[in-house]
C-alpha cells in the first residue's frame, strides 16, 4: 500500500507500507519530522499530523485519550491526529498526510 507524506514545504514523498505498519513508524523510517517523544504511549503530541480531508473520515475514531493530547499540540485542525494512533489498513492504500509547520508538546515544555 502507498502513503503519501507531505511537508510543510508541500513537498511529496510516496511511502511502500504494509498493512498494520503504525503510521508513526513508518514516518520515521522515511525521515519525516515525527518526534514520538513517548514512543506511541499517547503521553505527548510530537507526531501530530493532520490527515488529508478525504482520508480522515476512514480512519477509526479518535479516542478520548487521543483527543486530550491532541489539545496539547500546536496548529491542531479538525483533521489532526497522533500518528502513534494510527495503524495502517487497505482501506487506506494512497492515504495523504501532512506534517503541520510547528508544534509545541506542553508536556515537555
């Protein structure tokens, strides 16, 4: 399956991935700027992304938890979610997501 990565520059890198591959690591791997600060426990916002709009809506729902620590992230949009969240599946093969320009985790500072 392919994900697309987008930079905040708009820069475009397509990703190979298989299904069930965390979207974090899998941004990492490619060298996106995805810190995951508490390496996917759900306890800070550093790899805040926000997922193309034709994308978001077959992603499963956010969780309360998720949500909470999204409130934490900087430039959140209605489209944002933690990539730690996020397992891939085929209903997502060509899934767009954008890296925001900043970010600021107030958990760490």
């Amino acid at each position: 399956m392919k994900v697309v990565f987008v930079t905040a520059d708009g820069d475009r890198k397509e990703v190979q991935a298989r299904a069930g591959t965390n979207l974090l690591a899998l941004g990492q791997a490619s060298g996106m700027p995805l810190e995951g600060t508490c390496e996917g426990q759900m306890a800070c916002s550093t790899c805040h992304v926000v997922i193309g709009k034709d994308w978001f809506s077959k992603l499963e729902a956010a969780s309360e938890e998720e949500e909470d620590m999204l409130d934490l992230a900087a430039g959140v949009t209605a489209h944002s979610r933690l990539s730690c969240q996020i397992d891939l599946s085929d209903n997502l093969d060509g899934i767009e997501v954008h890296m925001p320009g900043l970010w600021h985790d107030m958990q760490i500072g």
